[in-house]
C-alpha cells in the first residue's frame, strides 16, 4: 500500500528517516559538509532527519539531483537535537519530528511504498521558497 504523507504523523515504524535523491545502499554514512538543497552556494554542517514521512517526503522531493527521490530509514551515530530552522522559528513544540546531528547517520533500511506531495503543494511550497528569498528571508540555521 502507498503511504501519502500526512502532517505531522510520526511514521508507523517510529524511526528516523531522511529523504534525498541520492541511490544509497544499506550501510552508507550520510555525513555533515554537503551543499544544502535549498541554497546550493551553503555546505551543510549538519545532517537532517526526521519521524514524519511528510518532512521526509518534502526532502526527497527538494533534494538536488535528477534520480527519484528517496526516503531512507537511519540510524545517527551520534546525538540529535531538535532542528531550530522548523522548531524555534516555524512551529514551536517541534510537530514535525526534526532532528538534527554533526555525527554520521547510517542508512539502515528503504521506505518505498511513499507517494509524493500533489504537484500543485510541491509548487506552492517553491514558490513560497522562492518569495522567502526575494525577500532575504530564507535563512538556515546550521
């Protein structure tokens, strides 16, 4: 059965997850120090995960690259702490399960049974992007 992504809903597994469009195998190391998918000119300084299959669904389909989006079951190496670019500035009480860490992160497993965001939410959601930073409002804050 394929998964819509539903706000907020922590996935069933309980696990982290992190979306892309890179082709890992079970294993790999996802590390810090990789340009960001939404400011190619920043390199990240930390790796980004999540709970819900909605924020993984949004990263997967913003993530840099032409292959399909991925969603990746993960496992950090070190501690997390909550992502203040979603917590601390959009939605207080962290809602959506976003995590963050400077350690490796371990591809333990593939979620493949997800569909993606409408056409017409994914282009919302660029165009609001893209009027955040028009207005030099598109801050990151790794």
């Amino acid at each position: 059965m394929v998964r819509a992504p539903k706000p907020f809903e922590v996935h069933e597994s309980g696990a982290l997850l992190h979306g892309t469009r890179a082709d890992l195998q079970v294993g790999d190391l996802l590390v810090p120090g990789h340009r960001s998918n939404y400011d190619p000119d920043r390199v990240m300084n930390h790796v980004y995960v999540t709970q819900t299959l909605d924020a993984a669904t949004w990263g997967a389909e913003f993530a840099a690259g032409d292959g399909p989006g991925r969603i990746y079951i993960v496992e950090p190496e070190g501690q997390v702490e909550d992502d203040p670019n979603v917590t601390d500035k959009k939605l207080p009480g962290n809602p959506t399960r976003s995590y963050r860490t400077r350690e490796p992160v371990r591809i333990v497993g593939e979620i493949t049974d997800w569909s993606g965001h409408p056409p017409e939410q994914v282009q919302a959601m660029r165009d609001g992007l893209a009027d955040l930073k028009r207005k030099g409002l598109d801050i990151i804050y790794d």
